[in-house]
C-alpha cells in the first residue's frame, strides 16, 4: 500500500457503507481523499475522521449528486484537488422490489441516472482527465447483480449490467496506455443498501443478512485498496467478491 502515498482519490458515495469505508482505508494509506455525496453534513465528520488517520493528507468532502449534471460537470473545478489519480465510481442504489409492470417511473428514473448517466457522465470526466496525465485508475463498483439478474431486482440489475458494460469497453479503449480500469462485483456486504432498497424498513433490511456473515464495507475497501494498489503494469479487470455462505446471486446459505 506504500504505492497510495499520497494519491489522491475521489470516492462517490462516501457518506455511507463501502464508499466510507474506502475513503477512510485510502486515507490511512496515505492517501488524500476527496469525498462525495449528497449528505454533505455526514462527509464533513468522515472527513475529520480521516484527518485523524491521515493528518498530513488533503481531504475534502464535496457535494455531488449523481443525477445533476451540473453538480457533476463542476466537481474538478469546485474541488481544491490539483489533480485526481484514481476515481471510485462508488455511489448507487436500488429502490424496491416491485415486479416488471408495477415499478415506478421514478424509481427507474432515479437508479438509471445515478448507477448508469450520473456514473457515465462522471467517468468521460476524470478519463478526460486521466489522459491529459497518461495515469490514473478508474474502479467500478459493480454487483453480481451485473453479473446474475433476479426477480424483483430487474431494473437495479440492469444498471449494474450497463456499469459493468461500459467499465469492459472502458478498458478496451484504454488498452494502450498505462491507464487502468477494474471492477469490483461485491455479493451480500451489510450497508444501508437494503435499508435503502425497503424504503427505510430496518426490519426487512436486517432479515437479508440474517443467520449469515455478510461481507463488511471494510471487507469490501481492503479489495479496492489491494487492486489500485498493484505495480503500474498489473490491472485487475474484475474482481467477483463474495461472503463465505455465498455462491451466487440466488445461492445463499443461512448456517445460523
Ligand atoms: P449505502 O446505501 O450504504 O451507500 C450508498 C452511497 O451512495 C451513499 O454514500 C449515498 O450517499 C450514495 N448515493 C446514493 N445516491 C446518490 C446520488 N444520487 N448522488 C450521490 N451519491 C449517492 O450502500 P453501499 O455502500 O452498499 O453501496 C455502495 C455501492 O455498492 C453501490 O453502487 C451498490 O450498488 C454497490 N453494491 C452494494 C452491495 C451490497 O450488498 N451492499 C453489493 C454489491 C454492490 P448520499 O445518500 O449521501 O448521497
Ligand atoms: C447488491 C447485490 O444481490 O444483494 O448489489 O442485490 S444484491
């Protein structure tokens, strides 16, 4: 990890889950982290957190929302970062579990623009960026869901599909120069995610890591960290990361 020395990293979705975690992994790494999200509030504490782990680093929390353009198209200039080095495409959602003919316009609406355009729009950026410099790393977060859609989770997979899609030709664009893309496809990892997906029903959230050990953000940050922080020449295209009890989207074991 002495590669990460002082690195700077824009991590989205850093208020919360896998996105904090990583911001805080980076930032006792030695790295300068800056960290957006909507809940600008939150960030400033995980910022002084990072502070502690990392006084002599550069952190910043931003504000960044994913489905406004505006909000996207500012970010290098609003930041006081000189230059970003590695991007985690972090941030992302899924609302409900309805069934195909009873989802809600703006529940596709809202998990397209921020998994799918917001990532898209957000990565041309920093890959424009990325080859001014001839460096830089861009990791998606993807899902097994981007790799084994299932019922009742049709339009949250399909945008991980698409991320998963253009982070591959990503990658084939790239293959010439010395920058890199990878994927990370987590399977069960205990966030807010699913507090988010049931609307803000604890109870339903918590039965979907129940008699099992699910994945932890932290667990999740430690593979971001390992795959950015390999030698220039060795680029993890996608790494497919599961807890032990899980073999599959669908195949889960609940050993108590
Ligand atoms: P959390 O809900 O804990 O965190 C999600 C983060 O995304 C928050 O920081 C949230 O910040 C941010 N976010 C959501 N919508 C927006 C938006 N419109 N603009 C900017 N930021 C946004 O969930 P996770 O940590 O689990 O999720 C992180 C990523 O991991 C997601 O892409 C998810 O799909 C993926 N993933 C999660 C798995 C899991 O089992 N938990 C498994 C596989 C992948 P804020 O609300 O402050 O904007
Ligand atoms: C989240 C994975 O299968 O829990 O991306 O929805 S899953």
């Amino acid at each position: 990890t002495h590669r990460l020395q002082g690195k700077n990293v824009l991590v989205t979705g850093a208020s919360s889950g896998i996105g904090k975690s990583t911001a805080l992994l980076y930032a006792q790494c030695g790295a300068n982290v800056l960290l957006a999200a909507r809940r600008l509030d939150r960030l400033q504490d995980i910022v002084a957190q990072a502070r502690q782990l990392n006084p002599h680093g550069a952190h910043q929390a931003i504000s960044l929302d994913m489905t406004s353009n505006e909000d996207i198209s500012t970010i290098l200039q609003r930041s006081t970062f000189p230059h970003i080095d590695i991007l985690i495409n972090n941030a992302g959602l899924v609302k409900g579990i309805e069934a195909v003919g009873d989802i809600a316009d703006d529940d596709v609406a809202l998990m397209y623009s921020t998994n799918v355009t917001g990532l898209i729009k957000l990565t041309q950026i920093l890959v424009n960026h990325f080859k001014q410099r001839n460096n830089g790393h861009v990791v998606t977060i993807g899902s097994i869901a981007g790799i084994e859609p299932y019922p009742n989770g049709s339009i949250y997979c399909s945008t991980k599909h698409a991320a998963r899609a253009f982070t591959n030709s990503l990658m084939k664009e790239l293959i010439s120069t010395p920058i890199r893309v990878s994927e990370i496809q987590p399977g069960l990892v205990e966030t807010e995610f699913s507090e988010v997906r049931f609307r803000g029903d604890t109870d339903k959230a918590s039965n979907v890591y129940k008699d099992l050990d699910p994945l932890t953000p932290h667990d999740v940050a430690e593979d971001i960290i390992w795959v950015t922080s390999r030698p220039p020449h060795v680029q993890t295209a996608s790494s497919l990361i599961f807890p032990t009890n899980q073999a599959s989207a669908a195949l889960v074991a609940r050993p108590g």
